[in-house]
C-alpha cells in the first residue's frame, strides 16, 4: 500500500498543492517551519482520518479560508483507491471512491500508516494517558474487534461518569441505567485488556530486537502493561470504588486507568534513562510498530519520519538507516531540516528515491536523481 499523488487546497501552509510521490523512499528537506511536517499531517489524516498533531478540523484550514480539502491517490497491487477528506468549516466528509463511510471508525486499518517525530519522547516523559493512547492507537488499527470495544468503553464511561455527576449534584440516581453502564464497561473492558496484554506478547520481542540494533551497548529493555482489570477480583475491586466515584464524580476503575511502564536494565527508563537510550526506546518501538501493523492487517504501513534524526549521534543515525532500508519494505517518507545528513545515507540503496525541497508552502523536485540504482 502507497500514496501515488496528493492534492491539498487550503490546508495548513498550503493554499494549493499537487504532487507525485515515489512508491518507495520520499526526502522533504526544508527549515524547520517550511510545511514538511504538514505535508506529513495531510498522508496521515487520509491514512486516519486525523491528525497526527492533534489539530482539529478547525485549525487545518489555512489563514483567512473557509474550507480545506485533501485528496489521496492510493494503490496496492493493481487496485486503486481514491480518499477525500473535506471540511468546510462546519462538517468533516471523509469518501473513498466517494463512497461515504457509515463510521468514520470503518477506515481504521483499512491504510495503515505509523509517524516518528521528535516529541515521541513524551510517551515516556509523560502520564500514563499518553501512552495508552499510543498503545489504542496501533492495535485500533490492528484490530477492528478491539478498535470496536475501545468505542463502546469510551462512550460507556463517559455516560457512567455524567451520572455520577448528576448524584453529587442531588438528584435521584437511576440504579438500571448505572448497572447498564457497569455490565457495558466490565465486557468491553476485558477485551481491552486481554487484547492489551496479547499484542503486547507480540509486540515485545519484535521491540527488543529493534533496540538491540539500534543501540551501541548491550542493554536490557522491557515493557510491562500494568492493569487491574484481568485480576480475578475485578468486579469487587470496581464494586467497591462506587462509594469513592460519588465523591470524585468519575470512574476510577478500569482499563482507562491502566499505565504500561517502560523499563531499561531493570529501572524505569523515565528516570534512569538517558536521552539517546529514550530516543532510541521509542523509535525501537515505532519500528515494531511497524511490524505488527504488517503482520495483523496484511499490508506494510505507511512510515512517517518526521525530523527524527534530531538529537541522535552519527552512529545510531547510521544504525536507524540501516535498519530502515533493510526491514522497510513499504512506502517512506522521511523529512529533514539538513538533507546532506540524510541523502548521504540513501545514495548507495537501490531503491527508487526522490527528494522534495519544501520551501513556506512551495515544492520543488531536487536534482537527485529520482532513482540511485
């Protein structure tokens, strides 16, 4: 699966833009601010339907217009697919083949696409809804089953917790409507975790050898997903917060709560780590990512690295590459304030490559031959 050609109006910097891509490897080099990271957003939000950069459709338009509009040109094999995505300041139409989707959540997985950036780091840095989020993200599109329990969790627990909101403010609490909420979020919730904790099984090996390669140093890494919820005494354990959500007007158990914990050489990374070994956790993690994708919806992802080469020395830059050209097997898009740091590792591959000159909204074709065979 790879984006042939995109077309953009009014989003972001790009008041107009119409562009060909390479099936293969695509450099965006430009300063920081050009639109390199935007041209990214737009694959993603026709990938995901959102952005990567946690924009609303609002703030996507570009400066005085009304609307924006971004159409993709798919392919897989011989097949075709064209996706539209369109805002017009008040409705969001997402088609492919400009067939609506009755959910939007239909699409996801359908164009798996994964993105590198150099805030990554914030999965460690951060709380833990952070990376939930990231996990939710990657086996949503995995997953429809999990995608589809992760919905019902979400809505569940949001109209559980506008009724405890209506008890502390004194009004009668309808003990069906609860219990409903209850039986809804304990099923969909262990889903959740059960499916958490097998593709984190999956996921963990594929991560370790990623890290291994990309690190200088032997150094031993592991993830642990942290849950209540597959404890046998579950139920009671929820039962008995019920006394604790009225006073806090929310739930305070279950799967929104669970935290997976990132560790190096038997300590959490987040305070022993250094900055290269977090770098590199996390691009490790990307990387593996990127192979379960593959091997749950049958097509290689879309790789998205945007400015990733920032803060890494020479010999895990060289590593990554390395790892990249051998393992990637799918369409690449990688940008890069200096693109003599970048283009130099790509000029011995066979691959056909292609380099963008982005320039505040305007793209030019470099000289680099499209292909370095």
């Amino acid at each position: 699966m790879y984006i042939e050609k995109i077309s953009l109006l009014n989003f972001k910097n790009y008041s107009e833009l119409e562009l060909s891509f390479s099936k293969e490897i695509n450099l965006l080099a430009g300063l920081n601010g050009s639109g390199k990271t935007n041209l990214l957003d737009a694959i993603y939000c026709l990938c995901l339907t959102k952005s990567f950069l946690g924009m609303n459709d609002q703030q996507m338009i570009h400066t005085n217009q009304g609307y924006f509009s971004a159409l993709g040109w798919f392919k897989e094999n011989s097949k075709e697919y064209k996706l539209q995505y369109d805002f017009d300041g008040k409705k969001k139409n997402f088609t492919v083949d400009k067939k609506p989707y009755h959910k939007l959540s239909e699409h996801i997985g359908k164009f798996p696409a994964i993105v590198l950036t150099p805030h990554d780091t914030d999965l460690i840095r951060n709380g833990s809804e952070d990376r939930r989020r990231f996990f939710d993200s990657l086996f949503s599109q995995a997953d429809p089953i999990y995608l589809e329990a992760l919905i019902r969790y979400t809505h569940f627990i949001k109209q559980r917790n506008a009724l405890l909101k209506l008890a502390a403010e004194g009004r009668f609490i309808d003990r069906i409507l609860m219990d409903a909420y209850d039986h809804n979020l304990m099923q969909s919730g262990t889903i959740i975790a059960q499916k958490r904790a097998s593709y984190l099984q999956r996921l963990l090996p594929i991560f370790q050898e990623y890290y291994s390669l990309l690190s200088p140093e032997y150094e031993n890494t592991h993830i642990e997903y942290e849950t209540k919820v597959l404890d046998p005494n579950f139920e009671k354990i929820y039962q008995d917060s019920y006394s604790k959500d009225l006073i806090l007007q929310r739930t305070n158990k279950g799967v929104h709560k669970d935290d997976f914990k990132f560790i190096i050489n038997s300590e959490a990374i987040k305070q022993y780590g250094s900055q290269g070994q977090q770098k590199t956790f996390v691009i490790a993690l990307k990387l593996a990512q990127y192979e379960l994708l593959k091997a749950c919806t049958g097509h290689a992802p879309i790789l998205l690295m945007d400015d990733i080469f920032d803060k890494l020395d020479d010999i895990r830059i060289e590593k990554l590459i390395a790892l990249v050209q051998k393992h990637v097997h799918g369409q690449l898009f990688i940008s890069d304030a200096r693109p003599d740091r970048s283009s130099i590792f790509f000029k011995s591959n066979s691959k056909d490559f292609r380099m963008f000159i982005i320039d505040q909204g305007s793209i030019s074709l470099s000289n680099l031959p499209s292909s370095t065979s």
